[in-house]
C-alpha cells in the first residue's frame, strides 16, 4: 500500500506544473493533500478529479487559504470532514474546522487522514492558536488507541521535531516550528502517546527534508526542514519498507513524502 503526503501550497499551481500527471505515474493507493488554497466550486475540472481516483476536498472558509484533500483509489465507508465530528462533538475544534484543516477516511481496519496544523510563523496571535490546537489535538490522538483499527495521519505538522529534521538547527530554536515546547509536544507524541513516525522507521541519509525557505537558495543548497510526516498507529508503522522524498521536480516549497506499506486494507 503506497501513501503520499504532500502540501501543494496551492492545488490549482501545483497542477500546472505537472502535479496530476506526476501522480498517475506513482501507484498510489491515496495521495494526501495540505493547503489546496482553493474552494471547492473551483476544483470542478477534471484535472482536479484524478481518473481511477475517489476523491473529496475539504475547503476553508476564507478563500485561497488552507484546505486539505485526499485523492484515494479505494472507496471509504465513510468520510469525516472535520474535527468537531471526528471528536464527537467537542465545538473547541470549530476555529480549525472553519480553516480546512482536517479530513479522514475510513475504512474497514484503517483511517487515511490528511491534516495540515497550523503555522505559528506570521505572528504571535497564529502562534496561540496553533498551541491551542496542539493541546486539544494530544488527548484526541491519545483517545484513537481505544479503537481497533489503524491511522495513518498524513500531513504538514509544521514542526521539526528533532535536529536531524532542520539543517539550520542552532539559528531556529526560537523560531515557530522548532520552539522547544513544540519539540516537546512532538516527543510526547511519539512517546507517551504511542504513535510513530513513519518516516523513522526506516535508516534515513541525513539531511533529508520536505520543505524549503523561498528566501535565498535553500532548495538549491538543501537548507531544509522535515516539517511533513506519516504519523501512525505502532501496527501499521511497523509494516512500511519504503520510504522516499521526492525532490526530482518542484510543485511547491514542499516536497512529496512517499511510503511504501505492507499492509492489507479491508475496505
């Protein structure tokens, strides 16, 4: 089963530059899509309807911002479109379901979810909000072992977690992204919290990254952070044998993180 998480920083730039036909040629069971920046009602093309593909979208309420979208070659038994009914309920979510942020599909053992967390990186009132997202989101994360299935959680975390994850680790401690309380959300993530970076799981080359500054030449020079991850339940993630990100050609700042897994889905 091959899944790819990729933020296109825009679905309809992306397309033009060779997104869609890129991903006929992968294999993918679903691609996992951050910041479409585009409403629904904007995407009735077939471009943005992949052959072969289901496919569903969940838009911002503010226009060219956010969006999250998963293009899958199976059909889900169900398809949950936001938090608050992904929590059962809980209205502290609303704020992120109005900015697009959240979208999963279920399956008969499996969750497939494209999720895009806030960036704390404008300014300080961005910052708030994505912490208080990340404290609502750990003890909803931690409530997901109580089901018996397995979650593939794809999408743009906007933090690095560790130093192996941003080349310029020393300049950016103080920066949204690589704070040390974020760092320490992530540990819990993948320690009490008992979910796993799908990445990891495999030997990695070091500096491997999924995202670029636009400023400088940080692409050319491989100045990156890994921002992007799969973030799995412990069965699922120790089922993947490949791993790969694919810097061949451009179709935003970030890159696409593809993994292999040896897993059967049941839909």
């Amino acid at each position: 089963m091959r899944v790819i998480s990729v933020n296109t920083n825009g679905i309809r730039a992306a397309g033009r530059k060779g997104f869609f036909q890129w991903l006929s040629r992968q294999r993918a069971d679903f691609c996992c899509v951050q910041e479409t920046k585009a409403q629904i009602h904007q995407l009735d093309e077939p471009l943005y309807h992949p052959r072969n593909h289901h496919v569903y979208y969940r838009d911002a309420q503010k226009k060219g911002y956010s969006g999250v979208a998963i293009y899958s070659r199976h059909e889900p038994r169900a398809v949950v479109k936001s938090l608050v009914e992904a929590s059962g309920g809980n209205p502290d979510w609303q704020e992120f379901d109005d900015e697009g942020r959240y979208l999963e599909l279920q399956f008969g053992n499996l969750s497939i979810i494209s999720l895009y967390l806030p960036s704390g990186s404008s300014k300080e009132e961005r910052q708030q909000a994505k912490m208080r997202f990340l404290d609502l989101f750990l003890p909803y994360l931690k409530s997901l072992h109580e089901h018996d299935r397995e979650y593939v959680l794809c999408g743009d975390w906007n933090i690095a977690h560790t130093t192996a994850d941003i080349r310029n680790w020393k300049a950016n401690q103080k920066n949204s992204g690589f704070l040390p309380e974020e760092r320490a959300w992530m540990d819990q993530l993948f320690g009490e919290a008992k979910f796993v970076d799908g990445f990891r799981q495999l030997p990695q080359k070091d500096h491997e990254y999924t995202w670029w500054s636009n400023r400088g030449r940080a692409w050319d020079n491989n100045v990156g952070w890994r921002i992007d991850y799969h973030v799995t339940t412990p069965g699922i993630g120790s089922t993947v044998t490949g791993s790969r990100i694919y810097r061949k050609k451009r179709f935003s700042d970030h890159a696409p993180l593809i993994l292999d897994y040896d897993f059967e889905l049941k839909v």
